[in-house]
C-alpha cells in the first residue's frame, strides 16, 4: 500500500472521529440555546471535516498511484511472461529442426534382400507363369513376381525365418 493512501486513509479517519466532539457540544449548545458556543463548534466541526475530504483526496491519489504501480508491475510480468515464452517456443523449435535433420540423415528404411534361394525360386516361378527373367537384376527389379501359391514364412525380429506354426486352429468367416 502506498504511503499517501495510508496517510489519507488514517487522517480522514481521525478528523471524522474528531467530528463527534464538537458535534456533542453544538448538540449541548443548542439545548441551552447558547448560539455563541453552537458557532465556535460549528467552525471547530468545519475545519475537521475540511481535513477529512483533504485527507481522502490524498488517499485517492495515493491509491491512483498504487493502480499504476500495480498496472506497471503487471505489465513488466506479462512482457516477462511473453518474453519466456517464446524463447520456450524458440528452444522447442530448434529441438525440432535438429530432430528433422537427424531423421533425413537418419532416415528409417527397410530393405530386401532376396537370398540365392529365393532367386532360384523366384526365376523359377516366372519361369513357369510365361515371364522372361533373364537379363533382368533380381536385386533391383520388383516387377518379376512369384506365384501366389507360395505359403507365407514369418521372419523374427532378428531377420531369421521362423517355421511354420501349425495351432490346429481353424477360421471360417461367412457374411
């Protein structure tokens, strides 16, 4: 709290308190109809509410200031706020880009390799289906493809064939 607010609002308090006492004999004055004493009391009873509303008007300035201080400071903490935050968002996008960097030059590929009996079999399937392969690189070339009698092989996490389960199990769908 700003001190002028303080002042003002302990001042303006005492002089409203100080009111009573003229107040009582201006009261006690009128009873016994003496107009001299009511006067002076009057005059005694202006003079602290003069300092009341000079008081308050000190306690009104002293809190326009403390608004302002309190408008400054919170202005300081949002440009701080917004200041902060966008060198999170900074931060976050340079960790961004240096991932993407790291994923082009890291980029996850899966390769196939055909082994030699897989070519064997593979020219002997297109053989048989009518399709010429020869002169063509079983490596690079995808369009030569094997019948699709074949039974499927599943291979392990490791790359190595695993044999074929047989769960006796059976699934019949209909629609």
């Amino acid at each position: 709290m700003h001190t002028k607010t303080m002042e003002g609002l302990i001042g303006a308090r005492t002089n409203m308190e100080m009111l009573n006492t003229p107040f009582r004999v201006y009261k006690e004055a009128r009873r016994k109809n003496d107009t001299a004493m009511m006067e002076r009391a009057m005059g005694y009873m202006s003079d602290f509410h003069e300092d009341a509303y000079e008081y308050k008007e000190e306690a009104d300035e002293g809190m326009k200031k403390d608004a302002e201080e309190t408008r400054k400071i919170a202005e300081e903490q949002r440009e701080e706020m917004i200041k902060n935050r966008r060198e999170e968002r900074e931060e976050q996008q340079k960790k961004l880009e240096e991932a993407r960097k790291e994923n082009k030059n890291d980029t996850i590929t899966d390769t196939v390799e055909i082994s030699e009996d897989g070519k064997v079999l593979l020219k002997e399937n297109t053989a048989a289906n009518g399709t010429e392969t020869d002169g063509v690189d079983l490596d690079t070339d995808t369009s030569a493809k094997p019948k699709a009698d074949l039974e499927p092989v599943f291979y392990s996490s490791a790359g190595t064939v695993e044999p074929k389960e047989d769960t006796g199990a059976k699934v019949s769908a209909s629609v």
